[in-house]
C-alpha cells in the first residue's frame, strides 16, 4: 500500500487506469479464480480482520464515550467472525452473478460484410466514498472486479485499521494473481485525496458517495464527474379513498418503522379526505404506540383522539427525518396528492395504496420516481429485495442507472463495428442502388 | 408565443413540465394524430416558413458580405422547399419509429402478488441550444413528442424568424389538439435565458448542446443538468501491419475527406513501422491531390517523395482540425498506437484497418471510445447509419446514452411493484421459510 501514499492521486487513478485494462482482458474463468483466493484469503485471515477492527472500535469507543460519536456510527463500525463470513458470502454472492461485460446487447447487420454490435463493456474507474461500514470494501471491490473496473475508495478515517487490511488482503490476492492488476483496489487516505479525486473528470469515470445528504450534495456540486447516489428519500404513501384500510396501516407502519434511518422510509403520508375518518385515528394510535411522533396538517389533527398530533409547517413536506417521524396531510383529491409528490419528492420511491386499478395505473404512470409501488411499502426500494444479487446503492438520478443499481450500473456500452474497408462515400454514392455492390 | 416572452426560464420549464405530464397521458394513436397534424400544417405552411427564412437570410447575407460570418454557417441557415419537403419526411421518419415509452424492459415475480417491472418512461423536459440548421426543430419536436417529453429550444440569433415560425407551428398542431399540450415545445429568446436554464436542475433533466467544443463544455461547466453531447471528436485510424492496402487507403480517404468538418471525420493516422513504406508514399499523394494537408512525424516526413509534409508539435495530436489537414505518425507497435490514442483520443470513434482477426478483437476490446471499428471508415458513426431513424446527437459520454443518440437516450426507466398489502418486516420475518406465507 506504501505507493499509494506516496503518490498523488492522479498518478493512483493512472494506475488504476492502467489495471482496468489489464483486468479487461482477463476470462471470467480467470476472474472466477481471483475471487476464490480473495474470499479464501479473507475468511482465512479473519483474526487479523478482528484485531484491526478491535483497533478501530477501542478508538472510536473513547470517542463515544466523550460524546463526539453516535452509538449508530459504532454499530456500524463494529464486526465479528459472523461479519467476516457475511463479506465472504457477499463476494460468493457476486461472483456468482452473470457476467455484466462483453454481453452484446444489439447487432444490426447495416450491409453485407457490415455489421454492427453494441457490447456492454466496463466504466472504468469508479471512485468509492463510503462511511464506517467494513463490509463495503469487499463487496464494492467484488462488484468492480466482476465488472471489470478499477476502484479507488475512501473510507472513515474511524476505520482506517479495518480498511486498510481489508485493501491490503485484495491487492495481494491480486498481486498473486498478476501483478499488474495490483492496482484495480486503491486506498485513499485523507479528505484532501477525496478533494483531488473528484477534479479528475478525465481520469475517473464515476464518483459514489456514499453518507449524509449534505455529503452527497457536496460531492455532486463539486465535481464534473457523473455521481451515482441519492441526497435524500422524502418518500410518501398516499391512502385513497378506495384503500383498503389493512393494507394502508400495515404498509404505511412497515415503510416508517422497519428502518426509520434508511433513505427507502416513509416521511410523508397523504390521506384522502374521504377515507381519513376511517383511516387516521387508528393509524395514528399505532404510530404512537410505537413511539412515532406524529406531525399533521390541521385536518389531520382533528382526527387525533389524544390531541398528541403536533402541528407541520411548510418545512416539515420537504424534510427527510430519517427517524421515528412522520407528516400526515389529508388531501381533498387523487390530484393534490400527485401535485403534492411532484413539488415535494425527492424522485425516489413513492407509494399509492388503493383497491382501484385505474387510480393505481394512473398513480404508476403519473408519478416522476425511480420507484412508484402499489400496495407495497417503500422499503422494498432495495439492490436485495429487487434481486438485483448485491446494491452499489440507489440512484434518484434520471440518467443511466435509476432506482437500486447492482452490476449493470457499473457497465457501459460500446458500438463495435466490423467492416472490410467499407467508406461512407462508396455508400453515399451507390444509396440509390441499395444492396447492390 | 407572447407567454413565452413575458415568462422568466424557470416558468417555462414549469409550464414545459405539465404539459409534459399531460403528454404522458396521451395514446401511441393520440400521438400519430399529432404527427400527421404537424406534417401537413409544415407541409400546408411551407411558402410562409421559405419567406421567413428568406428575411433571416437577408440579414445574415449582409454579415457575410461585411466578413462577420462564413459561408458555411449561410449554407446552413438557408432552407428550399426541398428543405421544407425534407422537414416533413423527418416528422413522419420519428413517427413511425416504435413507441420507445412503457416498454417493460424486465420483469420479475418477487413472490405470490409482488410483481416488479422495469418499465421505460419520458425524461420529463429537455433543453436543445443549437445553431442556425431549420430542420433542429422539427426533427427534435418529433423526438420529444414520441418519447413524450417537452422542450426548451434555443436557436442561433441568425435563424430568429425561422424558428419562431417553426416553433409556432407545433404549438398552434399541440393546441389544437389539446390546449394542455401547448407547453410541450416552447422558444427561448435570448443568450441570458440559457444562462438562466442551465442553473435549473431540478426543472430541466437534460441539456443538449449542439454547436462549437467551446460552447458544449461551457454549458458542461455551467450546469449541474446531465449533459448528453460531445466537446470533440479526435477520431484515430490505426493501419496496422496486417492491413490490406487498398482498405486502408481508401478509408483513411474517405475518413478525411468525406465531410472534415464532422467530429467522425479522423485527425490522427497512426501507421506501424512495418507498413508505412508500403503505405506512406501513397496516401501521402492522394491526400495531396485532394487537397488535404498531410502533417507528420520526423519518420513520416521521410515517406514523403514530394517533401510536402509539414512536421507535427505536440498539439497536433490534440487538435480537432474540422478541416482537410491530416495528422500522421509512424508507431512501431500495437501497443504504441493504443497508448496514444488512449492519450490523446476524445472517446468518439476509432478505427483499426487490419486482416488479423485476433489484432482487431484486440483493438476493439482494449480501446475506450463509444465507438470501435474495424475495416470500416470512421464517418459511419452516425445514427442514421446505425439505422437509429433519427439522432439527437453524438455523445462521448460514458453514462446514460454513448455514441450515436436517438428516441432511446431520451427515456429514462422507472421501477413499478405492484403488491397486496406486502410490507418488509413481513418478508424478514418469515425469510427463512422463503415462499411460505
């Protein structure tokens, strides 16, 4: 790892670079080899991941304790031999994918002897910016192997022991392999690096920050390169009047309380006002029962038997809480509701629940997000539950990948065309003639 | 258009915006009523739209003669009713191309009643800024009516009174179809309105710039939008040792010398050691009696029997010339000529010419352009010639849409899951027990 610190990080992605091309030449048999002796090499060096990882955690505890750090940040941080085995199973996982590359997506035969091909191929290099979370390393540098690209990462500083061996373990798995594909998994150190990386438009191919929204809002502002990530999940569940009442608690219970902190989480409900009296209360009580603090329009805080229903501001529409929080607005018609999505959104995963098909496929086709559901709550917006076979994570941008991106976003394409010596004045000249030679 | 004019940018992308999710409301059958409407009114309206081309003709014609202008751009600007015949043959072309919107790209039956679809949509609103060519608006009308997306045009100043006849045209067929759709094409005025647009990322979804390599990366700077076009096109040609000499003269030929000004007509010749005195002499010549100008390399220069071949510095090999002078250097392997383009190339379209299979595959793996071509003359990157029936623009982009753009690059997808009620902690609950209920 010694060259990476030495180096700047042009001269790291230039490597990298390099290793990409390498890396494209190799045969998925050979690949498959490279991620056998990775997956060995992990499980088999598991204590050492443990030790490195009690550094971190002894480090960041001292920090927790001082009250600089969350007690979330030191869960995520913290593995075991049970992690250990999940990042070995992770790299299975996606070893055994299908192989995104070289797949020919279309083939025109534009004249004889003339034939086109657009075959997906590999991005390149891809620059990771993760937090805490030990099992990234494996699992991204897992997705960029069997997609054929290079990564340069950039993890926590709190867990900079655990990284460390982790993109030490890949280089010499790696290294062993060829040397010249070393470089495929590069460390970043310091903020500065991730500083440098981002003004490398020629360089790397794709940035994904991956933390807070005011993270990947800096990152998307401060770099020309394409970034794949969502700043936010203001997602809403809007209750027809045709709901079924069931389904509307349970989905809109399940999508605020599964995981509160996910970007896939409810923050916002919208229930038609004919279906409120029936709804709300008693969505309500179960929100409170399970320490949700409800906020709702004036509307809705007339159907609060307890009076416990604070009062939202305009702020409250447009805020993700990642937390046991939710706004509740009654809406007079379908069409407030979709006015609604579309003003407050954040394109990532909305939901309608309603026993009507037509008000359903309406909802489907109206609303601008990467996710619309129907009778489903929000948090099946997930790279897993898609069966997409491992997440690089979720994209709320229109372009490229959308929604949960696995393999695919890591792929582009190229248009390989096959001639013999065909020139596009001799085409020009004989078009009148089509096919003749 | 009066609205358009007293309008700020940011409303009309909000009108663009409705009108937009209007137009996805629409039928494939609502849609071809509106093509054939707009056929025949240009058709209908053809002596009106001559004479207003004649006038932005009449001014750009005393800019020519004062020398503040080029002919190029007068050729251009000045339209016939052949030109107008031509216009209307695009519209009914993008008519009948198959609708690209709603198409389910995949489907997958998550468990009983959870069914998730992959399904193709409209962007929502792009903005085109382009220069003087009359038949933008038509055709990029139609490319936007049928992926069911709005647009914000801005023409060059040169081509006012042709594009605000145009531009009336479609809103006058979209208003009369359904006053609701009349947003879907609108005209901006002024240089100041692109600035303004450029800064609306959350209204605009996609910018195309069609014009200079000055102009498309000022917009690529000033815009957080995606941008889908291409800065330049340093196109390669690598002769090969194994190349067939007639394939590789005529190629190279016609590469240069079909139409310079293209970003597909090639800049760099890179020829190996091994061929080049077989090669060089010839090429030179005919280069010459066409009128190309040939710059090379100190070897190349020694192939020249007419010593008229100008040596190259540094900056050639960057230099999109978008004229009939030639670059040529002598390399003494593959590898050299890869490293080179690698360097120096715009990721636009490179050619190899060589008889050896396995060198091409080589070739066509190794380099990183959206287009790879053996045997075949770079000018075929085009997407009329990719038989793509209308293109949008060449985008050197490696993300979303790469190489020739048409209909497809103007759609997005969004996920769609339809489900009974489903919640997650549901699913997690009985994981182990998959497919039990």
């Amino acid at each position: 790892m010694s060259n990476v610190e030495l180096n700047s990080v042009s001269e790291s992605a230039l490597s990298a670079r390099c290793a990409a091309r390498k890396l494209a030449t190799l045969s998925e048999a050979q690949r498959q080899e490279i991620f056998s002796a990775l997956a060995n090499r992990l499980w088999n060096q598991r204590a050492e991941i443990l030790k490195a990882n009690a550094r971190d955690c002894e480090l960041l505890l001292i920090e927790l304790k001082a009250g600089r750090t969350s007690q979330a940040l030191f869960d995520r941080l913290q593995t075991s031999e049970r992690g250990v085995s999940d990042m070995v199973a992770k790299v299975h996982a996606v070893a055994q994918l299908p192989d995104p590359i070289g797949k020919t997506l279309a083939i025109t035969e534009l004249d004889d002897n003339l034939t086109l091909r657009k075959v997906s191929c590999p991005l390149g290099v891809i620059g990771v910016v993760f937090e805490s979370r030990p099992d990234v390393i494996p699992q991204v540098g897992a997705l960029c192997l069997k997609s054929g690209n290079a990564v340069l990462l950039k993890g926590g500083k709190e867990a900079t022991h655990t990284n460390e061996l982790l993109v030490h373990i890949w280089r010499q798995v790696l290294a062993e392999f060829d040397d010249e594909l070393v470089d495929v998994v590069s460390l970043l150190h310091t903020r500065h690096e991730v500083t440098e990386m981002l003004e490398l438009s020629g360089l790397i191919d794709l940035i994904v920050p991956r933390g807070s929204k005011d993270f990947v809002t800096y990152v998307a502002a401060h770099s020309s390169i394409p970034v794949l990530g969502n700043a936010e999940g203001v997602c809403h569940i809007y209750v027809d009047q045709a709901a079924n009442l069931e389904k509307a608690w349970d989905v809109s219970f399940d999508a605020k309380t599964n995981y509160p902190a996910a970007c896939n989480a409810v923050e916002t409900l919208l229930v038609h006002e004919e279906i409120a009296p029936k709804f709300l209360p008693e969505m309500i009580k179960r929100f409170h029962d399970a320490r949700v603090a409800v906020r709702g329009c004036e509307r809705t805080r007339t159907f609060s038997t307890a009076n416990n229903v604070e009062e939202t501001t305009d702020a409250d529409w447009a805020t993700e809480y990642s937390d046991l929080i939710i706004a509740v607005k009654v809406v007079t018609s379908f069409d407030e509701a979709v006015a609604h999505i579309d003003r407050h959104g954040s394109h990532h995963t909305e939901a309608i629940i309603t026993e009507d098909p037509s008000t359903a496929q309406r909802f489907m086709e109206l609303i601008d997000a990467a996710g619309v559901f129907h009778n489903a709550s929000t948090r099946f917006a997930d790279g897993f539950r898609y069966g997409l076979g491992a997440e690089l994570g979720i994209s709320t941008s229109k372009l490229h990948a959308r929604g949960p991106v696995g393999l695919e976003g890591l792929t582009t394409y190229k248009y390989q065309l096959f001639g013999d010596g065909h020139t596009v004045s001799e085409y020009q000249a004989r078009r009148r003639s089509k096919g003749a030679k």
